[in-house]
C-alpha cells in the first residue's frame, strides 16, 4: 500500500530490461480520477553492461481523496496474446492535504 496527500506527486520504480524487447505497461489507468499518471522514464543501469538491466520509473500525481489501484504489466508490447512476464499491483490511498482536514 502506497499512502500519499492530495497534491502530491509519487514514484513506482520497477526493474526493467529494454535490450531483451520487455517493458513496463499500464493496460488500464488508475479508476476513479484519484491519481493521474505523469510519465515514465527508464533509467539505464549504472555500470553499462552489455544485457545488463535498469529501472523504469513511473510517476503519478495524487488529484482526491480515496482508494485506486494501479496496475503494470511487463510485456513485449508486440506480442499480442502472450501473457504478461510479470504484473505488479498497487494499491494507492490518497488522503487529505494538511489544509483540507480530514
């Protein structure tokens, strides 16, 4: 669970290897409009190897209170019917900002 204010903008940082063709993807986006997403950045390893993997960075904004879940599949984006190699799934709370109260 991932707890985060109105306002507030967060991170997901997942392990990721572009040279074997696999990415992070959202099939759907967070329901309800309590999040937005922002973008998504990878971050190459910090020793260049040749295969070696890095990091992709998600990030996303806090709009309202309430409960939403995000999911990311990490995929080939072209294989169609092929399972994702792994899925993660969040669960985000966004509570009020210090001004709003509870």
């Amino acid at each position: 669970m991932i707890e985060v204010c109105v306002g507030e903008t967060f991170n997901l940082t997942l392990d990721s290897n572009i040279t074997t063709g696999f990415s992070w993807r959202m099939p759907v986006a967070p329901a309800g409009g309590i999040v937005v997403f922002l973008g998504s950045k990878y971050l190459p390893p910090s020793v260049p190897r040749l295969g070696a993997g890095g990091r992709e960075v998600w990030s996303f904004r806090a709009l309202k209170t309430g409960q939403t879940r995000i999911r990311l599949d990490y995929v080939r984006p072209w294989e169609k019917d092929v399972p994702p190699a792994a899925t993660e799934v969040y669960r985000i709370v966004v509570k009020p900002s210090a001004g709003e109260g509870i």
